[in-house]
C-alpha cells in the first residue's frame, strides 16, 4: 500500500516529498485587479513547508473570465511580480508550488465583469439561481482563449512555479466546452462527443506544447476534472471515461479529480458497484497519477484515498490546522486541531472568503 510519507515522481521529473497536496481553494484576497497581496502570501506561506504540493486557488487568463472579486490574475506580464513573490513562499522547505489557472466562462456575471456579459461555449445559462446568459464565443475567440492559457503557463514559469494545474471542473469553461449543457454548438467545437472534447484537445496540446518549447525542466501540467454533472443534457460517468482515457495519452503529469466526498458513488446506474474513484482507477491503469479528495479529515481518510489514487488532496482540514500533515506523519493526530473559531481566524490568517466556505461545507467544526 503507499504510504503518505512516500515521494512521488512526475513523468516531468519533479518529485513530490510526499503525497499530501493542499488542493486549491478559492480566498478572494488578491487585490481588486488580481494583484497579489501580502495577506495572501503570508497566507500561503503559513499553509506551506510540509505538504508535498500547493495548489493555487483560481488565476485567470484574460479579464471576461474573472469569476469573482479577490480574485488571483495571470492575465498580464504586470502580475509577474507578485506572482513571483507568491511562487517563493509556497517553496519553503520543499513545498511545490503548482499555479492553477481558468477561465469562469458562464459562471461569472456583469457585475463581476464591471457591465460586461459573460461569455461561454453556448449561450445557455447555467442552472443556478441567478445566472445571466452568456455570449456564445466566435471561432475566433475560443482560439484566443487558448493562446492565454498558453501566456499564462510562459507566466507562470517565469514566476518560478513548479507547475501549472488546468482548471477543467467545477463547471467553469472548460468543462463548459465539453458538456452538452453549455456545449450545444454545431461547428468544430461541439456537437458529438469528440468535437465537445476538440476544446480540451488543443488547449492541452498548446499548454504542454509551451512547457516542452520552453526548455523548463521538472515543470508538471496537470488536469482537474469534475466527473458528473446533473443537469440534463450534462457529463455522465460514460462521458469521463472517453475523457480520462484521451487526457492519459496526452503529456500531462496528474489528473486531479475534484469531489467533496472520496466515497461518493456514480448517479450513473452503470457505475454504482464501487466509488467513482475506483472506476477512474481502472481507466487509467497507472498510465499517470492521480489526486484524489473529498472530505479528508483523518489518516485513515487519507490511506483510504491512496488505495485509488497516487496523491491526496486535504483542504479544509489543513486551513482548520496548517500542521496536519507533521502531525498525520508523526503520529500525533490526536494533537490535530478539529474546530475554528473568530479569535482563530486571524492567527490562521483565513479570509472572509474562505471562511464563507467553511461555514457551508464543515459547520461542526465551527464555533462562534
């Protein structure tokens, strides 16, 4: 079985000291343009230094995919600088530092975009209370969305990070390109299920293409992927399978699979016998690692997603308490700290924001 404290090596070369990963979680502490702030630094430096791997909360490629104020950037050469700083205080005592980087697509609105509608795959708005429509994207701006991702990755090593993660998930546009929710365009970007993946296909190549032309060494391009949606048309299980099966054959270095709980099962009748999890398991067939999350409270939560993944994401439990992993490695758990209070808020340096989202998904571990 793998352990927690085994390193684990990419197919770029870079190795992880462990395989713990802190997962990204949106903060909304950059300034109002994207800048990076002291407060999220410092924030990223007190989370950093013994997990194998830190991932970014959402950076965005071009000003219409901002999905939120506080938001990270990437967008312009201008971000570097602080980019720069962020990269340099995730990289303590040999913490990886992995930028992730999106587009909201739909799943932003006009306030957000100061008067500017959003814009996705279709002009199908999402179903979520108060969604606007967006703007159907032309040919021609979906190939300039793809040359962003690619800016954003030379940005990205040029800020001196170890990695650049692809926010394809939780619904924003580039999972938007392949659903048949957002998706419904008859040209070369949808339509049947491989025209649906086309997006995903070139932005890949461009992305990995970039990292290769670069001469970057241990530079790691990961893919995060949501596995069902419940709208109707949306993903199916059926549907991840092709796009597990075509990422795994691309130069990628993980796929990051993005649950809220390890354990869940498929709503698809064809995948109830074990997680889903599992079944990502089998289509990769150890053709590249993958991180697992959801919910992962203890070590015995985290040995149980090892047995299906090659690396653990834990985020909420390592805002709750930044030394969760020395604690899990040295057998001290019963040291773990398990609530949250205001007067913990700011020793812990957690935002509104983020505090927000601990309110929602863990209020038993919250107290006044």
């Amino acid at each position: 079985m793998t352990k927690l404290d085994e390193t684990l090596t990419f197919k770029s070369g870079l190795t992880l000291k462990n395989r713990i990963v802190m997962p990204p979680m949106t903060t909304k502490m950059s300034f109002y343009d994207g800048v990076v702030t002291n407060d999220e630094i410092n924030y990223y430096s007190l989370h950093s230094g013994e997990v194998g791997a830190v991932i970014t909360g959402a950076a965005n490629v071009q000003d219409d995919g901002k999905g939120w104020d506080g938001e990270l950037s990437v967008a312009d050469d201008k971000f570097l600088p602080g980019l720069e700083k962020l990269a340099a205080a995730i990289k303590k005592n040999g913490t990886r530092a992995i930028l992730q980087i999106f587009h909201a697509g739909r799943m932003t609105d006009s306030g957000v975009l100061h008067g500017v509608q959003p814009v996705s795959a279709s002009a199908v708005a999402a179903e979520r209370p108060n969604t606007e429509t967006p703007r159907a994207m032309e040919s021609a701006e979906v190939n300039e969305l793809i040359e962003n991702f690619k800016k954003a990755t030379k940005r990205a090593i040029e800020a001196g990070f170890d990695g650049i993660e692809l926010h394809g998930a939780n619904t924003y546009i580039i999972q938007q390109f392949f659903s048949p929710h957002s998706n419904r365009r008859d040209d070369e970007w949808g339509g049947s299920l491989e025209k649906r993946y086309h997006f995903i296909d070139k932005l890949v190549d461009g992305v990995t293409g970039v990292v290769k032309e670069s001469g970057v060494k241990n530079f790691v391009v990961g893919y995060r992927l949501s596995p069902e949606e419940y709208e109707n048309p949306g993903i199916r299980m059926s549907d991840t399978m092709y796009l597990v099966d075509k990422l795994t054959d691309k130069p990628l270095d993980y796929l990051h699979i993005s649950m809220g709980d390890y354990k869940r099962v498929s709503v698809s009748d064809d995948y109830k016998d074990k997680p889903i999890l599992a079944y990502i398991k089998d289509q990769v067939a150890g053709r590249m690692p993958i991180i697992g999350i959801g919910d992962v409270r203890t070590k015995a939560d985290a040995e149980e997603v090892l047995e299906n993944t090659d690396l653990v994401g834990v985020g909420r439990s390592l805002l709750l308490d930044p030394h969760w992993t020395e604690k899990v490695m040295t057998g001290h758990e019963d040291l773990i700290n398990k609530s949250l209070s205001r007067v913990d808020q700011d020793v812990l340096m957690i935002s509104n924001g983020t505090w927000s989202f601990l309110e929602g998904k863990m209020p038993d571990r919250l107290v006044d």
